[in-house]
C-alpha cells in the first residue's frame, strides 16, 4: 500500500562451520546454535512480481543452490518496470556486505519452510 513501487531483495545464505572449528562449534552447529551464514545468491522482484513464498523456493530450487536461510528487504523503487532492478544492486550489495558482517538486525529472516526466524549474532 506504498505510494511508489516496492521492490523486494532476496539474499540466500547456507550455514556452514568455519574451516578450523572446535568440537563445541561443531556440536552448536548440530543444534542449530551456531555457524555462519554464507550468501550463495540473490535477486530482486517488484513487490507486484514476487508471487508466493513457495514460487520463491521453487524458483531457487530451480537454481540448483543449497541455501538455508533468506533474508528479505524491501526499498522503494523508481519504477515499476521489471528492467529497472539495477537500481537494486548498490542496496543489494549493501544487504549482502551486512549479513557477511552479522548485523542482520533490519532483515527478515525466513528458512526453507517459509517461518520467520530470530537469529543473533556472536
């Protein structure tokens, strides 16, 4: 219900351990409780375009990338025309350089299921 066109960011990310963990990390990991979150892919769609949460998930099957967790944002767009997304990429970029960092804290965060989940980062 914006006045301008939203256009949603998608990034994919697969938790993976760090190459010289701990045992404890590695037993974290197991649990669910630790690991880092690696972007794999990523793509734009005009809100009017994004269609269901399971189209997403097919589409990026579809990829043949593993991902785990995706993290969605949305920005206002200048147009509504589907070959202006490169006006996503510098935000894109942004997005992919936050989560690399950890500070995913202006993200929603959904995993393969398509539920929201809380992650923090250590």
């Amino acid at each position: 219900m914006q006045p301008d066109p939203q256009r949603m960011l998608y990034v994919f990310t697969k938790a993976e351990l760090p190459g010289e963990h701990t045992e404890g990390q590695q037993e974290d990991f197991k649990s669910h409780k630790g690991g880092s979150l690696t972007p794999v892919m990523c793509v734009d769609k005009l809100a009017s375009e994004a269609g269901s949460y399971a189209s997403l998930v097919e589409e990026s099957r579809q990829m043949g990338q593993e991902w785990d967790i995706v993290f969605v944002a949305c920005m206002s767009a200048k147009s509504d025309l589907a070959t202006e997304s490169d006006e996503a990429n510098e935000p894109m970029k942004e997005m992919i350089k936050s989560i690399q960092v950890g500070s995913i804290g202006k993200y929603l965060a959904f995993n393969r299921d398509g539920e929201m989940v809380w992650l923090t980062a250590s």
